[in-house]
C-alpha cells in the first residue's frame, strides 16, 4: 500500500495521531471461478468443486473469466476510478498448503483499475478516502484444523474463486472513520451487484493497516491485522491495536512490522508473522496468461448499464424530497429499501413521513425477524395508504401504530377497513370536541386556574382529561387549538 497520507485533521490519541489504511478483498459473484470453469458455490463438501486447472495439475493452463472482467469495470466506474486499457497478471511467490501452484496469480505493477476515491458522511462531516488501486487476482483454498483430530485437511474449493483487492492510501485518522469507510465499500460492492457482501462466508474481507505517529513526524511503523470479518470486531480490533502501538512507544519499544490477527475472545490482537514486502513474494509476469485488454467500447457498454449509486442517490433524495442527510443515507442502504422508500414516499406525498416509517416500524420489525425489506409484509403502496390517514387526520400515530400492527400480522392489507373495523378513526368533530373541552374545563377549575397563573403542566393535564374523555380518538391538535382558544 502506498505510504502517502493526505493532509488531513488530527485526531489525536494521548497524543498520537492514527493512520489507517485497508486492503479489502471482495469476492467477485461470477458462477465460475477467475480462470477456470469450476463452480464458486459456497458451502459444497470439500474439494468437490475444485478441477485440474485449480489443483494445479501437470499441463493445465489458466483461462480467463470475462464477467470477473466485467465486475471490475463496473467497481471502477462506480469509485471514479481509471480503467486501464491494458493490464498484466503476475505471480505472486509464496508456499502454503492451501496454494497448490506455489503461486498465486495477481496483478502487481499495472492493475486494472487505478485511482479512485470512496466518500461517505461521518456525523455531518463529508470524508472522501482516496483509492491506490483494484486488482484481479485468484483466492487460495482452505486449510481445515479442527474436525480432524490434531491433523488438517485442504479444502480447495475456494482455489481460484475470483477475488477484487481494493487497495486505500492511508487516508483514515480515527476507528470511526475507518469502520465507516468499509461500510460505505460494502455498500458500493454490493449495490453494483458485483459481491454478495456476506462477511461470515469471507465473501468481504477487511485487512486494516494500522500505524501511529506523533504530530508532523513520519508515518510509524504499521501493523496488518487481517482477515476483519464484521464490522464490531473490526473496531475492538483497531481500538486495541490503537492502545497498544501507542503503549509499547510510551515503553520505549519499537514497532515492528507484522501481520496480525485479532481473537474476538480476548479481544485483543496477537501476531502471526513478521510482514512480508513486495520483493518477499518475487513478482513476475504470469508466462501463461497474455496482457488484459480492455476496450473503451467494453467499458461504454458496462458503464450504461451501472444503476444510480447510492451516494449520488443520497444526495439525490436531499435535494428531491427534502429529507436530512441522515435520513437519505440511512434510505440508501441497499437498492430494496430505496426503492421501498420512494415508493411510499411517491404514492403518499409524505416523504419525511414516510422516511420516519421506514428507518423506524419497519426497520424495527424486519431487523427483530431478521427479514429483507423485500419480504415485508407491509409493501410500499400499503404504507403510503396509511402515512396518508396520519396526514389527513383520520388516524393518530398511536392508532397508525395498531393499523400496522393488523397490516404486519396479516389481518388485512386495506388500510381503510382495518380503521373501521377496529374504531380507530380520530374525531375531528370540532362541535362534539368543544362540548367534551367544555365538560373538562368545568370539572377541572383548579387546573384551568393554575394555567391562568402560567403553568403550562396544568395545560397537558387538561388535554390528557380530554383525550381520555375521547377515548383516545380526539386529534390531539385540535384539542391543543381549540382548548387553548377557550382557555384565553
């Protein structure tokens, strides 16, 4: 990773500034493997879907994967990034019984995409990291330890599945911005639709480089920790790393450089090897695969089937519907919740309404059954019926609440029927709320006294007399005006 920092805000720690980089390796979602025919399926039996070309046999040769190709395209298009016309695959030296050739196939000194940046918001604050590269190269197999009784097994099903390595300067000054910063990559990957994102499977994979330094001096010594497979641990493990770079300076120790990793039961991270450097893994030209040639037509085509990115939706959603930023980027999350978002939003007039629903009920409902905004049971025109009778006064929230409640458990999916059937429609009478105002003013004098001496707690009771004489149904904000108006 190049060893360039932007200039940028300090945050300091106890003094120190933190610099931060990643190198994440998305798993590309092609139905065959970067340069053989062999499936990418995850979760087979072992090693029944590994051919000759991922064992590596005698005679075999390496061809390449035109949509593993195509999804590198569309992730440099999607970041600003340059396509290079013309790239070259390497072989990247080093022995592991989960590598067959010796070799891993990758791209070193010319990659295929090159450049680029990632912004997101963190707080209010507009944070852009800039992009080193993006390469194509092949994953290595799996060495399995503890289901053989003190021996291990190769897995080489994930030989050869196509991976993207997407390289950052050492932009990052906080844990914060770091762990924002891999959300916002997942987000971008998984909206292009070019990796499915599922950290637990190792289909995104998170390698933090961490170093500290005091203000103005040179980049520190900096220590990988690899393979962050959730965004919790990648905090505990870059917090810690953080604490104990820093206390081993206060120590008068050194730091070495090294890869790492990090026991999510401790908490804490331990080191593996001492890092390698490029010259480490003796990088060639791979002799059996010719240069990458990209023609401006191909990426033409790529680029005008790419969807609208969620960033430039964000502020898109800003600007068209008026909602707060945070609003927007919390909507944007994934294609399906968007969608749903503009939906209700179109259909009911009430896109702020709509975006408190969705961030909110329906948010919480789908993450306690753990279910796709794709598979609720309440669908986009369903709720734009119902933030429709919020606004038109014909039910409270409270009874929206119950509303939903019957559309969530499948009572019913007309909003209109369920109100009557359940006598939630709010009384907005203005003649039968004033006789009900009027019985309450009459009964309650020393609450109607205390509000004359200007205490407004004596005001709420009186309201609270009135919605319960109404038995919930009276529209709070008349009753607000028109007690106020009766009071004065």
């Amino acid at each position: 990773m190049n060893q360039k920092a932007k200039p940028t805000a300090s945050l300091l720690v106890h003094g120190y500034e933190v610099v931060i980089g990643f190198e994440t390796h998305a798993q590309l979602a092609t139905q065959s493997k970067i340069f053989s025919r062999a499936p990418t399926a995850f979760g087979a039996e072992p090693n029944t879907q590994a051919c000759a070309v991922d064992m590596a046999l005698p005679g075999t040769l390496p061809v390449m994967n035109r949509e593993a190709v195509a999804h590198a395209i569309r992730f440099g298009l999607a970041v600003g990034a340059h396509v290079a016309e013309h790239s070259v695959f390497a072989r990247k030296n080093y022995f592991y019984p989960d590598l067959p050739k010796g070799y891993q196939i990758s791209q070193y000194e010319i990659p295929v995409v090159q450049g680029g940046e990632v912004s997101f918001y963190l707080g209010d604050e507009k944070k852009t990291v800039r992009l080193v590269r993006a390469h194509l190269e092949e994953d290595a197999g799996k060495s399995l330890h503890e289901q053989f009784h003190g021996q291990s097994g190769i897995d080489l099903n994930r030989a050869g599945t196509p991976l993207l390595e997407i390289v950052t300067e050492p932009d990052m000054r906080s844990t914060a911005e770091a762990v924002a910063y891999a959300k916002e990559l997942h987000k971008i990957v998984t909206w292009i639709g070019i990796c499915d994102g599922n950290m637990q499977e190792g289909s995104f994979r998170c390698d933090a480089n961490v170093s500290v330094r005091k203000p103005g001096e040179p980049l520190g010594t900096r220590r990988e920790i690899k393979n962050l497979n959730s965004f919790k641990f990648m905090q505990q493990a870059i917090d810690y790393e953080i604490r104990w770079q820093i206390e081993q300076l206060e120590d008068g120790h050194a730091i070495e450089q090294a890869t790492v990793l990090f026991d999510p039961d401790t908490g804490e991270t331990r080191a593996m090897r001492t890092k390698e450097d490029a010259a480490d893994y003796r990088y060639f030209p791979d002799p059996d695969l010719p240069p990458l040639v990209i023609e401006r037509e191909w990426v033409s085509e790529v680029q005008a089937g790419m969807p609208e990115l969620p960033r430039a939706m964000a502020d898109r959603l800003v600007t068209e519907y008026g909602l707060p930023e945070y609003d927007a980027t919390t909507l944007t999350q994934s294609p399906a919740m968007a969608a749903y978002f503009e939906a209700a939003a179109r259909a009911s007039g009430q896109a702020k309404l709509a975006s408190n629903w969705i961030m909110g009920e329906v948010s919480r409902r789908l993450n306690s059954e753990e279910r796709d905004i794709a598979d609720a049971p309440v669908n986009a025109d369903t709720l734009a019926a119902l933030l429709a009778r919020i606004a038109d006064g014909t039910v409270s929230n409270n009874a929206a609440r119950q509303v939903f409640d019957a559309l969530w458990s499948g009572e019913g999916q007309d909003v209109d029927a369920i109100i009557e059937a359940k006598g939630l429609r709010q009384m907005n009478d203005t003649g039968a709320l004033e006789k009900i105002i009027d019985e309450v003013i009459a009964a309650n004098p020393d609450n109607v006294t205390q509000f004359k001496a200007g205490k407004d707690k004596a005001f709420n009771a009186l309201v609270g007399q009135v919605m319960k004489a109404s038995k919930g149904k009276a529209n709070p904000q008349q009753v607000n005006e028109l007690l106020r108006a009766k009071l004065q």
